[in-house]
C-alpha cells in the first residue's frame, strides 16, 4: 500500500511525472483541492478559510477564532483518513502536515531551476515573460511560506524530503522507475507496522481535532495508544487545563495512557482566551483616527473581544463582503465613504450585523437619521469602553435571539 507525498515547483513539469507514478504504483492522485473539499464536508469549516490557511493568508479575529489552527488540525484529520485508505500520491502542499512518525510515507519533491520554470510556463500556456515571472513568484511565496511556518525551513530544502527529482534530468518514466528502487527500502510489505503507523496517526490527529476547542496550543503523539500531549503556549491555572485534556483524551476509544508535558513555548498569562464566553467574537472597528481606534482595539482584546480595523469606509465594506462580521463600531464623519452610507449600506445587504454608531460630531438629527437606517445603538465620543463594552454585549445577544429563532 504505498503513499507517496510529492511537492513540486510550479512549472516544473510535475503533472506528467505524477500521472505516471500514479499508473505505475496503482495509487490515486489526492490534491490539495482534494483534501480541503473532504475537510469541509467533515467539518463546519468554510473551503475559503481552508483556503486562506493553506495559502498562508491572514484570517481575520484569529487571536480569538483560532480558526487557522482549528484549520491544519481538521486538514490533518481528513490527510489521516486518507492515510488509512492507502496506495495513494499526495499532490501539494497538504502532505506535509503529515508527520515524520509515519515512516512508511515516502516524500518527494519535484523540481527545476526557476529560469527553466518561467520558460516552461511562456512556452507551454503562452505567457509573457512578465506573466511567467509573477505566476512562479507567487506560487514559489506560497510554498515557502508554508514549509517556514511548519518546519521553520525553505520549500526546497532537501531535509524534507526522501528524494529529489530534478525533472530536467528525468523524464516521467524515468522518475517512476528511480522512485521504484527507493521505494524497496520502505516498509511497504510489513502491515502490522503498518497499521500501527495508521492508527496512532489517526488516534493524534482525533484527540486534536477534540482538543482544539479548549482554545490552546496543544500537540498530540500517539505510540501504541500511549499519548502525550504537550502544551505549548501560554495558560492560566495550568493544572486545571491538564485535568481537562486528561479527561476528553481517556474517553477516546483506543487510548491506553495519557500524558501532558509542558513544551518550550509554553508561559503563564494573565489573560486567558475563553471560547464559551458570550460575547461577540467579530467586531469591526471602523474609524478613521489610527491612533484612537488602535488603542480601542487593544482595549477591547484585553476584555475578550476579538476586533479588526478599517480605516475607512469602503475598507469596512470591502471587508465585511470577504468575512464573517457580527458587530460592526461604526464613526460617522470619515473622508470618501461616510459612516451613514457605510450604515445604509450593510444594513440593505447584511442585515444580521448590528451596527454600532460611535461619533464625536453627531447631533440629535444625526441620531434619528442612524437609528432610521438600522443602528443598534448610538454613542458619543469619548464612550467609557464599559459602556461600549455592554453595548455590544447586548447587540450579540440580539444576533443570538435572531439565530436560535431561526433553528
């Protein structure tokens, strides 16, 4: 049952090598497209943050969501699964989340000098040079940004892989068969080894994807049903938490031991993120006063509120059309797109945000005017942040009602 995981250089001829390893060894081809749709089947996460994560964008209220990292482990659990099924090619950036421990997975990288690259593409999909150049530029950042944030290493770095297949030496059927001689050294044959491969890795990434609610930086390693979590970030009443991961990790069937240990990122805090506190976890900020809406969104952070910040106001539409927004502390009198249009605006195509009025130059008729569009509430600057605080509380409340009235 092999398993082969390839990454390859944009433009380097990958596609036809890949199609021949998957006829020769008999294995399916499973892409990153792949992966990230079955993630989303089996799981509540959007395709577009799956997306977002696997590209290394930026997700918006991550401090507060961990959605990238609620991401990788939902990623790692349908990778698991595949692992399980066996006689498979991982094609993309998606195979290296699966960890060294599972040994009988051999890992390839395909690849040629950038020039050849750009070449390829102007000669085979008719680009400018221009074109050629920008399209293997951004492909070549997203690799690299990817292996960096896993391994703290560069996409073509040789550690990461069994093999290298230059391809301007080899051509498809050459690759195959030099991947068939290294492919004898792996313990392909031996299905008890195997199977205990596959089960501690589908057993880590289970307990991971159970974990990842607690809101913590949690690693998980399974050894014959032994498992050790580490903890390796910042907590409060760290004995508490390890009571916590003991009893979710016992309950899963196939666990023979459980362990925490405590790794070397780990530091105690102050504040800590509770994911069951009630209160809005998307908030945008929209003023165009840097430095006030700065030091109001680090206010906000240290009472539990997740916020993000436009500047203006077509930031804040041009935001709120690409991410989940629940509450919206909207100033009024900003340069281009005004606070009431913004207002007007969200309240015609998003009417479940809730929409916060916080302005220093409003007037009583600007009250009215707000509260006609839709406003949840109007406040003057400078607000006492308790009372912007308890605003926005009861907006999420409102957003609650509307929701569990829906169900």
């Amino acid at each position: 049952m092999p398993i082969i995981s390839v990454t390859n250089g944009l433009y380097a001829n990958s596609n036809e090598i890949v199609q021949m390893f998957g006829e020769k060894f008999n294995c399916s081809i499973i892409t990153d497209a792949d992966i990230i749709e079955k993630t989303h089947q089996t799981s509540n996460i959007k395709k577009a943050t799956l997306q977002k994560v696997v590209e290394s964008k930026q997700i918006a209220f991550n401090d507060f969501t961990h959605d990238k990292e609620k991401s990788i482990i939902a990623l790692k659990k349908s990778l698991a699964d595949f692992v399980k099924k066996g006689n498979c090619i991982f094609y993309g950036l998606l195979g290296h989340l699966i960890p060294k421990e599972v040994s009988h997975v051999m890992r390839i990288l395909i690849i040629a000098a950038k020039e050849k690259r750009i070449q390829n593409a102007m000669t085979k999909n008719s680009l400018s040079e221009k074109e050629a150049i920008k399209e293997v530029y951004n492909s070549d950042k997203q690799a690299f940004l990817w292996t960096a944030s896993l391994f703290n290493k560069k996409a073509w770095d040789e550690t990461l892989y069994d093999i290298v297949i230059p391809s301007k030496k080899f051509d498809a059927q050459e690759a195959a068969t030099l991947v068939s001689k290294h492919l004898e050294k792996f313990p392909f044959n031996d299905e008890e080894f195997i199977k205990q491969e596959v089960f501690d890795y589908q057993l880590a990434a289970l307990i991971e994807s159970l974990l990842s609610e607690t809101g913590q930086e949690l690693k998980v390693k399974s050894n014959d049903g032994n498992v050790i979590v580490t903890i390796d970030k910042k907590v409060l009443m760290l004995s508490k938490l390890q009571q916590k991961i003991t009893k979710i990790v016992e309950a899963v069937q196939g666990v023979k031991s459980v362990e925490t240990k405590i790794g070397k990122n780990y530091y105690k805090s102050n504040i800590i993120h509770n994911f069951e506190f009630e209160t809005p976890l998307r908030v945008l900020l929209v003023d165009d006063e840097k430095e006030y809406v700065q030091t109001l969104s680090d206010r906000l952070k240290l009472r539990q509120f997740a916020s993000e910040i436009a500047y203006n106001g077509q930031e804040a539409l041009d935001f709120t059309d690409q991410e989940d927004t629940e509450v919206i502390l909207l100033d009024l009198k900003m340069p281009g797109v005004e606070g009431f249009d913004v207002l007007k605006k969200i309240k015609e195509t998003k009417p479940h945000i809730e929409v916060i009025i916080l302005t220093g130059h409003g007037s009583e008729e600007d009250k009215k005017t707000c509260m006609e569009l839709g406003a949840f509430a109007y406040l003057h600057k400078p607000a006492d942040i308790d009372l912007i605080t308890e605003t926005m509380k009861k907006a999420y409340e409102k957003i609650e009602s509307a929701r569990n009235n829906e169900a």
